[in-house]
C-alpha cells in the first residue's frame, strides 16, 4: 500500500477534544491505488464496520458529508458529537492506520438543508477542520468556507481531489407543497458556490496536470430525477459545473458525492465529455428498498448501508469503482478505462 504525506496535525483544543490525531500519512509524492468513500454517519449508532472498510487497505479516506448528525446551533452539542465519534474505538484504529480528508453536508454543517444563512457556520467550519486534524496552517483557514484540494503523486499517475463546499454560500431552497414530485423549485438564478469558490475550482482545475480529477460534492451533480436535495434544484449552476469540467480539458474528472443514503453511479456524456459520478452514502442507515428512477444510473441502485471504493491500475489505466455493503459483501463493481 502506498504513503505520502499530509500535513495534518492534532488542533483538537479548538472546538473538540478528540482522542488522538490521525496518521499523519504517507508521501505525497507517492500515487494513491485505492481510494475509500463514504458518508451519512450517526455518530451514536454501531460503529464496528471500520475494519470491514480497513480490510480494503486504502491509502485515502474521504469522508462525504454528513460525518455525524448535529443538527444544532449549540457549538457544545456539536463538539459532543464529533468527540464522541473521533473516540469511537474502531474509529481511532482507522484513523491510525488509513489518512483521512473529507467535506460537510448539512447535519454536520448545522442544520438540516442548511445554507448560507446558517447563523454558526463560521463556528462549526473550526469544529470540522479540528474533527479531521486539519493544521492550523492549511490554507482552508484563510477563507470563509471549507473547500480545498489535495494532490498526490506525479505525473502520470498523479490524483487532484477537489473537495467543495456545497453549503456556506447555498442560497435557501424554495420548498414546494407536500404531496407533488418534487421537494423544491428549481431555481434558475439560485447560487450554490458563490463568486469566489468558483474561481477557486475554476483555477484548481486549468491547473491541473493530474491522471485523475475527483471533485467531492456532497450533494449529487448527475442525477434529477429524484425529489431531495441536489445540484439540479439549482439548474443553471448544474450546467456551469459540468461545462467548466469540460471545458478545462481534466484528465478523467469523476465527481464523488454522498447525502443520498443509497449508493450508485452516474455518467452523463456532457458535449463530447464523459463524467462520471460516484455516490456512497448510507453507512449507517439507507433507504432500503428504494426503486428511485435515474436516468444517469450506469450500473445498479445499492440500498443497503454501504461505502465505496476507487482502484486504480496504474499498469492497466482503468479505474475499478466498487460498491461494498458493511459486512464487506461486494454489492457492484465496474470498470472505467480512463483516458
């Protein structure tokens, strides 16, 4: 398994006392082979699958939003339960062993369907980056919001993951009457990212000399057909991702999302541009049964707890995107040749 190096480091003294810093992880210089997904954790529930996810041996953990469940503007509350998750033991294995990176969705942003009006995101922006040992040096803490990325390797087997903040800058959702197909209006003027988020990606991504580019949504960008939260109740923004991904000219871009408590893949060919989209979610509870309709699905509809994994061949060039339930069953695997 390959090592590269983070620069994480423990700052749990500002919002959380946790229980131990993470790895603090391999070279950077070093191309990731297996990447591991997940999200939709409440942190008060069964927690003995993480040596199930162990056992994969991946060189990367990405947490995928909804790390734990804090719906609250009680900062205390929040610290709580991030410490109670931080100190969980099978947790504190994994973390000494695998490296961990990752982005909010709303419970642990604050607030369900939260947005940018959100009244303690500045707060529970230091509670995240303290859960995942970021150093009080990363340059996520000159800006408002949570978006960063990470580079590992070198040409040609080098990985750019671009980890957005779907929440800080989200104008507020219009909820429609119970009882329709829908949730909520699509807003056709509706801001996800705001101006200088999408510079930022706009930059990271011309810039970009990586194989493979993975842009971590915690909401889903393909998918919309289904009645929940996602980039497509913002339509306008949802075509601006996907023409800026083509338009930049990434290797390989595969967009990674959680939120939905179902896991799946989507692939849309976008004006000559394939992209490809991974949702893991649902690790400790999921909809099960669910027979949502999406017309982007490549592949089946996983309803079972799950998280997900990302293999890479650099010999073969392909990308193996597999779907595991928590008792470590392979639910679906399928094979990307990449470019």
């Amino acid at each position: 398994m390959h090592r590269f190096s983070f620069t994480f480091c423990l700052v749990g003294w500002l919002l959380v006392a946790c229980g131990g810093a993470q790895k603090p992880g391999p070279d950077p210089s070093q191309p990731l082979q297996v990447i591991a997904m997940g999200s939709c954790n409440k942190e008060y529930l069964d927690q003995s699958f993480w040596p199930v996810i162990a056992e994969q041996q991946p060189d990367l953990w990405i947490w995928l939003g909804d790390n734990i469940y804090a719906d609250t503007e009680d900062m205390a509350v929040m610290a709580a339960k991030y410490q109670r998750q931080k100190e969980n033991p099978h947790y504190q294995s994994f973390i000494h062993q695998v490296p961990v990176i990752g982005i909010w969705d709303d419970h642990d942003y604050g607030q369900n369907d939260g947005n940018r009006t959100y009244p303690k995101k500045h707060e529970a922006k230091e509670a995240l980056l303290s859960f995942l040992d970021v150093s009080a040096q990363a340059t996520v803490r000159n800006h408002p919001g949570v978006y960063q990325s990470h580079t590992f390797g070198t040409p040609p087997r080098q990985v750019k993951i671009l980890l957005l903040d779907t929440r800080s800058f989200q104008d507020p959702l219009q909820r429609l009457p119970k009882g329709g197909p829908r949730n909520y209006a699509a807003q056709a003027d509706g801001d996800l990212l705001g101006d200088a988020q999408w510079q930022w990606l706009a930059d990271e991504l011309q810039q970009s000399t990586a194989n493979i580019n993975l842009i971590a949504s915690s909401i889903q960008v393909i998918a919309e057909d289904h009645r929940y939260e996602m980039w497509a109740n913002f339509p306008q923004e949802r075509v601006r991702l996907l023409n800026l991904i083509r338009d930049s000219g990434v290797n390989n871009p595969v967009i990674i999302s959680g939120d939905r408590h179902l896991s799946e893949v989507s692939r849309v060919q976008w004006q000559g541009q394939n992209i490809i989209e991974v949702t893991a979610s649902g690790m400790t509870h999921s909809f099960s049964g669910n027979q949502e309709f999406n017309r982007h699905r490549w592949g089946q509809l996983i309803t079972d707890e799950s998280f997900s994994t990302l293999t890479i061949n650099w010999e073969s060039n392909t990308l193996h995107i597999t779907q595991i339930d928590m008792a470590g069953n392979k639910q679906q695997q399928l094979t990307l040749s990449l470019q």
